[in-house]
C-alpha cells in the first residue's frame, strides 16, 4: 500500500481526472455519509461537492489528505491534522479526522493497513499519540479503531456541526 500526499497544481486545484476518481471513492460510502449527514443526499455526491470538502479538510494548519493506493487502485484516503483544530484545547496529540476506504473493498484490510502506516508516519516524526472522534452512531467504526488499539477519552461534540462523537486516543510507542 503506498498513501501519497494531496497536492493540487500550481494554483492549487486539484485535477480533474483525480478529483473524479476521489469522488467516487466518497460516492461507494453513502452508508457513512447518511450516518455523519455531510453531504445533502448521500447517494448523489458530486465531484463538486467532493472538492468542497476537501478545501475544507485542507484548509486547517496542519492538515494533510493522503491517498491510499493498492495495485495502482484509489482503495481509500485519510485526512490528517497535526494538531487539534482548537489552539485552546491544549491537545498535544495529531489526529485522524477521516479514513475512508472504498466500501466495494470493505474487509479487505485496507483501513488497517492505512491506520498502520498513518500511525509510521506520526511516529517517525516523533509524535507519541493520535487521537480521532468517532461518531457515536457509527458503532462499528468505534470497534474497529479499538481493535487497533485506541481507547476511549471523552465524549465530545464535533466542532464543526455538534454531533456526538467518542474521541480515542493511541500511545505510539515504538515500531508497530
């Protein structure tokens, strides 16, 4: 699996054979999307609006988008922060604010391969924990970042629309 870092062209858009291909990874997760309600109609997500939340995930200090590729393939991304969102917060840790795998591929060991390697990619740079929010209507989300060790810390309201969420945190001690 290799994950590759989002990058626009020179002004900063991203192109169109690329983004089209990002946006039907999105269009296989309208289970996700009806759960978390971030696009109006979960079973028509547009490469526009696909751009749109992009911007927005990239637009955070910090962020970084990394596309996960298997055989060539698109088969997920996660997007990154390296700090809380919130400077007054006082969290040390980067965080995880999404992984999405194409649900065509579901249960194929993508998601774990693509935490593991986000979690290198932290630990290299000598960060200690991550940290992600999981939505609390998304219980199988929940289990499975437990299973690859993340344990509960809070309960929380996300900070951009208020829904309930779960944050876990995972120590990243030494090579995984």
């Amino acid at each position: 699996m290799i994950l590759e870092p989002l990058t626009g062209d020179d002004d900063g858009t991203l192109p169109g054979p690329l983004l089209t291909e990002i946006a039907a990874l999105y269009a296989t997760n309208h289970a996700f999307f009806e759960l978390s309600g971030d696009f109006p109609d979960p079973h028509r997500i547009t490469v526009e609006q696909v751009a749109a939340a992009l911007t927005d995930e990239l637009a955070h200090d910090g962020a970084e988008v990394l596309l996960a590729r298997s055989a060539g393939r698109l088969v997920g991304l996660a997007a990154t922060l390296a700090h809380h969102p919130d400077p007054a917060s006082g969290d040390p840790d980067p965080w995880i604010g999404l992984l999405l795998v194409d649900a065509t591929a579901h249960r194929a060991g993508h998601g774990t391969r693509i935490a593991a390697t986000v979690e290198d990619r932290f630990r290299t740079a000598g960060r200690t924990a991550l940290r992600l929010a999981v939505l609390d209507n998304n219980p199988g989300a929940r289990d499975f970042w437990a299973s690859r060790g993340y344990t509960f810390l809070r309960h929380a309201k996300d900070l951009e629309h208020g829904r309930d969420c779960t944050v876990m945190r995972k120590e990243l001690l030494g090579p995984e």
